[in-house]
C-alpha cells in the first residue's frame, strides 16, 4: 500500500471514512441549522433555494471608459455586482502623473486619479441596483468616498449604496505589499471608515478580510483561514478600542477567500471558518446580534492555479473552482477567465466565466437544497481537522502578540513562504501534478492574442490631471487639504475632512500625499 494521500494543508485523507467518523461528532454542537450558529451549514436558512450568489465579474483596465463599457456589457449579460480593479499606482495612492508611476498607469486595472474619473467609471449604472466591490485597501477610504460622492450626483443617497471595500490592509504586510502608512495608523484609518459607515453608508460592507492573496503567495488552506481570521481578530480590537460597540460594526464584515481545484478540502475549509468566526464572536467579543457572528464571504477562483500552458484547459479548473465556493457557500463568486495567466481577459474570455457560474446556477442541482455535504463522514472530518490546525496557528500569532506583533516579526509571511517553496519542489519533482505543465504537455502551443494595453493611456491621464490641476479652485483646495492634515493630527475621524478634499477635485495622490505628511509611511524590517 501506498503512502497516505495528504489535503493542500497537509492533514491526512484515509482511503474510505464510514461510521465512526469522526469520533463522538455531536451533530447539534457543531452544525446547528442552516441560518443558526455556530452557522456551520451557512449563513442563511434556505441559502441558494431562495436565491443564487451574487455573479460578480471583476473589470476594470486601460482607461475609465473602457471599463465603463465593460460593465455595461456585464450588466447586461446578467452580471448583478461589479468589481472594480484598479492600477497600481492608484492601490499605492500615487497620481498618474508622478514620476513613480510611469510605466504602470492603468495596466493591472483602471486608473483613477480624482472624482472626473470616478463619474466617468460610473456613468449610466443603475447605482442604487448593483452592488460595487472595489479591491483597495490603503486608499480605500479615498475611492470609496469618490463613489459615495458620484452616486450623490446620481440622486442616490448613501443608504441606498451596497457593496464592499476590501480595505484589508494588514494583509498586505503578509503578501502583497500595496502598504502605505505604518500599522497602527492604518489602523485608525479603518476604524475611522467602520465608523462613518455605520452612520453615512449603513448597507455597505466595510471590510473584506482577505485570505485570497495570502492564497495566492502559496498559504495552505489552513494558513489562508487561521492568518485571516487572525487579521480580523485585530480589526475589531481596534475598533473596540476606538469606542465603537460590536454590533455596531461587525454585522458589515465581510471576508474574501479563494476556490482551489480541491474541491472537498476547500468545501471543508470554508464551513470550518464560519464555525470558527461565529465563535469567536460571540464567546471572545461578546458580539449579540446573529449577524455579527456570521462569517459571510466573496470567494475568487484560484488564479494561482492557471496555466499559460493550455489555457483553454483552466476553463475546467475554474468550473470545479466555482463549484467548491458554492458548495461551501458562498454569498458572492468572481470567476476567472481562462486567459488571466497571459494577460487581461478578453470580452469572450469574460463572458464565459460569467456563463461558468450561470450554468452551476441553473443547469446544476447544486442550488436546491441547503449544504449537501452535511452528515458526510468525509466532509465533517474534514471540517473538524482543519477547524483545529487553523486554531493552532492562530494560537501562534496570539502567542507572539497578535496579528500585528506577528506581522513585524514576520511570523505569517515566513510560514507562507516554506508553504509556497514546498508547492514549487513539489510540482518541479512531478509530485504533484498540473495538467500541461509537468504531465499532458504539447510539444507546440497554439498561438493566442492577448489583451494589450495601450500605451496612450498614461499620457492622456496625465493631460486629464493637468487640466484638472489648472481648472479647479487651488487655494480652497490647499485649505481643504490642511483641514484634513489637522484632523489627522488628532482623533476625530478624518473621513469627513477627505470628502470635503475630494469634492475640491483633490487627487488620490494628494489625499494619500496629506495623510503621509502626518502619518508617515511604513518601512518593512527586512528592507536593507
């Protein structure tokens, strides 16, 4: 007999599991029902009988009309959340016209520099109808106010607004670097946004706690969950300490996790984290209200895992992809198109995915009864030995001071990155296999056309800024930014002082540049 077959987070898989399995499972205690706490089998009572996800696409590249007219065309193939995705140096909180942009504007995602932008981006959608994620995190404040103040021009009032800023900062010491001001000031800054959400956008979720790029950079599933959960864990201490109540903020968390081709570990994964959250919640945070306890969630498929090789073939890997998020209950799902490991997807490409998710939808017998899983000796053993290998790790970064202590000590970035080495040795060795990769290879691949960005974009934002600069009010603009300056000096929330800014014609640059002058920035330990 072989060696015992392993999960993605290295727990053990037996060949068959039957009665027994596991041992003394009491059913009440760790399922409940459907709807209830500890909000195992889901969220909602009858989840997808009543309704399917929310199908969103996420677009955005080139200029803001382009992706204007890309989200037309989603809408009006049935798409019914947007997600937007924005350039580099507009994640960094830079200007196109600066010099450390160049090169970058508007390559990995639409580039906005001011509120003429944002209305561009938004023009003719039904804001008060689709819901509007953005992926932003330093400057999320920033972006979301520029919507807040687009959709107000549009004769749509805060309350009426839905959606999700990522607004997951923390990760990005972890994994993706998109970091501008130290932690703790960052810390302020989204205790401020939980705060003038509560009061000025009451249906928008204020965070995403994301473990999708901790995914990415090579976390286990176990990781992904225990190094999020541990993230949120220090959000709403945060919070707590800046005075807000619990169930003022919690019931708008929101968390964003990736959809791995393992389908079964990944169903297990995502019903262990909500039994973990709802506990959390309620037994450290003392949190009331069932919606504070629930741990509701966007997946992405798994864009780690697409091959440039073969594309076509990803088409698969993102169907099995997007039938684990439903199965394990997702309340939203981006599907990736199959051309994203060579460039941005094209308007076929985008389409399919979105097809993807309406043929599991409504071709598929998946939406019909609530958490089919439930019961399965496999499947609730599996929930049970990744519910207890995330609690382990999250006892480490409990252990080394919380996600932040942990974070400057580099706990969570080492331990993504002995995972990653070990996916990398692994498929180098043919130990694990990717079809048209290291097994199933063609001795010649077709060509394909991608997606190119156009050159001419940066100059024309530049030309737009230029013009904006030269038009708009500068010294009521000065004063504006010094208000905001002050505001950051001392306690009060500051997200106030930057709409003000932003109504001006402030830029994203100079927004994040005022906040710098007070906050600083953050400078990683390990930088030489």
């Amino acid at each position: 007999m072989g060696s015992l077959a392993r999960s993605e987070s290295g727990l053990p898989i037996q060949p068959v599991y039957d009665a027994g399995t596991p041992a003394g499972f009491d059913a009440d205690a760790k399922l409940g029902a459907p709807g209830r706490f500890p909000f195992t089998r889901g969220v909602y009572p009858s989840m997808y009988t009543g309704r399917p996800w929310t199908m969103r696409q996420y677009a955005g590249f080139g200029t803001a009309k382009e992706s204007n007219e890309r989200y037309h065309e989603l809408v009006g193939a049935g798409t019914g959340g947007l997600s937007v995705a924005f350039d580099l140096p507009t994640q960094m909180g830079y200007d196109s016209d600066e010099a450390i942009a160049q090169g970058e504007v508007g390559k990995v995602g639409v580039a906005i520099d001011s509120i003429q932008d944002m209305r561009t981006l938004f023009r003719g959608l039904p804001l008060d109808k689709v819901s509007t994620s953005m992926t932003i995190n330093a400057p999320a404040s920033t972006l979301l106010l520029l919507y807040q103040l687009v959709a107000a021009e549009q004769g749509v009032p805060g309350d009426l607004l839905t959606g999700t800023i990522q607004n997951d900062v923390l990760k990005e010491y972890i994994a993706r670097g998109t970091y501008i001001f130290p932690p703790k000031q960052s810390l302020r800054l989204i205790s401020d946004i939980f705060a003038y959400c509560h009061r000025e956008l009451p249906r928008w979720n204020t965070i995403s706690i994301s473990g999708y790029h901790m995914a990415e950079a090579g976390a286990t599933p176990a990781q992904e969950i225990a190094f999020t959960l541990a993230n949120a864990r220090e959000y709403v201490r945060a919070a707590l300490a800046a005075g807000l109540d619990v169930d003022d903020f919690a019931p708008r968390l929101s968390f964003f996790f990736v959809a791995r081709t393992t389908l079964l570990e990944e169903v297990a994964k995502f019903r262990a984290a909500r039994r973990i959250w709802a506990r959390v919640m309620r037994e450290e945070f003392g949190a009331r209200n069932p919606k504070s306890q629930m741990l509701r969630f966007h997946t992405q498929t798994a864009g780690v895992q697409l091959t440039a090789q073969q594309p076509e073939v990803n088409l698969v890997r993102v169907a099995l992809q997007g039938l684990g998020a439903v199965l394990g209950g997702t309340q939203s799902l981006h599907t990736n198109s199959y051309d994203e490991a060579i460039a941005l997807p094209t308007q076929k490409a985008a389409r399919l995915a979105l097809r993807t998710q309406q043929v599991i939808a409504y071709e598929t017998d998946v939406t019909k009864t609530v958490d089919p899983f439930a019961g399965s000796y496999f499947m609730e053993s599996m929930t049970d030995e990744i519910e207890a290998a995330v609690l382990e790790l999250m006892q480490a970064v409990e252990d080394r001071g919380g996600a932040v202590a942990a974070i400057e000590q580099g706990f969570q970035k080492s331990e993504i990155e002995r995972s990653a080495y070990l996916i990398s040795q692994e498929i180098d060795n043919k130990e694990r296999t990717v079809v048209g990769v290291n097994t199933f290879v063609l001795d010649e691949e077709e060509p394909y056309e991608p997606l190119r960005v156009d050159p001419q974009i940066e100059f024309d934002q530049r030309e737009r800024l230029a013009a904006l600069r030269r038009d708009r009010d500068n010294d009521a603009l000065e004063r504006a930014l010094d208000t905001l300056r002050t505001a950051a000096q001392g306690t009060e929330n500051v997200l106030p002082a930057i709409r003000e800014a932003l109504r001006g014609h402030a830029t994203v640059g100079e927004v994040s540049h005022a906040l710098r002058d007070v906050w600083g920035v953050h400078v990683p330990h390990d930088t030489f």
